[in-house]
C-alpha cells in the first residue's frame, strides 16, 4: 500500500499551497505581514498538522504573526472545507520556522572564519 503512506505528504502539500492562498487572500491583519509557508507536518492520523512558516522583521513582530495565525486558524480550517475535498481538516497550528534563521547565522559563522583564516594559497605562495 505505497499510495497510504504517501497520503500523510500529499494532504499536507495540498494544504500548504491552499493555506499560502486563503493567508494571502482572506486574512487582512497588519501583524501578519508578509509570512511564507515552509512545510506543514501532518499527523499520522491526519487530524493535526504544524503548519510552519518564515517572516521578515524582529522576533516580536513574528511572536505577534505567530499568535495571530493561530487565532485565524478556525477561520482558516472553515475556508479549507470548502476548498479540500477532505474528510475532516486537521487542526492547524502555526509554528516560526527558525531554519532560515539557523542558516543564516551558520553561513555568517563560516564567512566571519574564512575571513579570519590566511589565504591557504598565499602560504603556499611564499614557501616557494
């Protein structure tokens, strides 16, 4: 049954690309900002999903768009059952996704140590 262990990744690609358009196209809150959807996670069960999303600015700007999509998120699940031809919509919870963040910081790290080490063909250079 390969198609069964699929279903848990397709409903939540499903509900990735519904979700970005009812955000972008339902919800008139300021605190949300601009915010992108990274991943949603599903459930086993299909009966909760992490939906997980990135934003520009400082972490109390996020911390508000965070509350406030999961405030939205009734209205969101209401929106989704007309769109989804699913048996139940999962339960929604928005989540900041702080790879991007870890990411940046790592690829800073690593420029800030080349930066500091000696040119390793300049050594070589001067032996000669």
């Amino acid at each position: 049954m390969p198609s069964e262990s699929n279903r848990p990744r397709r409903v939540a690609e499903l509900l990735k690309r519904e979700l970005a358009q009812l955000i972008r196209t339902e919800l008139d809150d300021p605190r949300i900002g601009d915010v992108t959807l990274t991943a949603v996670a599903m459930a086993p069960d299909l009966k909760s999903a992490k939906v997980y999303f990135t934003r520009m600015g400082p972490p109390g700007e996020i911390a508000e768009a965070a509350a406030a999509l999961n405030r939205a998120s009734g209205y969101l699940r209401h929106c989704l059952r007309g769109r989804v031809d699913l048996r139940g919509i999962p339960a929604l919870r928005f989540i900041y996704d702080q790879s991007v963040d870890r990411g940046a910081r790592v690829s800073a790290l690593i420029d800030r140590a080349l930066a500091a080490e000696p040119d390793s063909d300049t050594k070589r250079d001067t032996k000669k």
